[in-house]
C-alpha cells in the first residue's frame, strides 16, 4: 500500500510541475499534494492509502475465510 501511495503521490506532482509550465494554476495540484502529505506526516494517518485501500485490486476476494475459520483450520 506505501507504494501504491508514492507512485500515486508522485505522479501527481509530476503532471502538476509539467502542466504548470503550460499554466501557473496547475501547481495548486502539487501544491496540494504536498499539504497531504504534510499532513499526512503529522497525523500518522493517510487519507490517499484509504481511499486506495477501497479498490478492488486492494481487497480479499468474496468469499475468503475470516481469521477464526482459518485458525480452526490450522488447529484442526
């Protein structure tokens, strides 16, 4: 998930310095990246891992055994 967070954080200051040079608005994009992650630093928390956390690439598939059958199983 870390990695998920950089290669997206990072890719959205890139595009926000490369399109700032076509028009000055376009670094409130990294500027605002950059208070995220300023933020997320100081809270311990990451909102962007959250959000990232909730894709379906990022979640067990239906029908994956919760932790008390799976100690069961190991146990049996």
């Amino acid at each position: 998930m870390e990695r998920q967070v950089r290669l997206v954080a990072g890719s959205l200051v890139l595009i926000g310095v490369l399109l700032g040079l076509v028009s000055p608005w376009f670094l409130i994009l990294s500027g605002g990246v950059a208070a995220g992650l300023v933020f997320s630093a100081v809270t311990n928390t990451c909102g962007m891992a959250a959000v990232l956390g909730k894709l379906p690439h990022n979640r067990p598939p239906s029908g994956t055994p919760d932790l008390d059958t799976t100690l069961a199983a190991l146990t049996s």
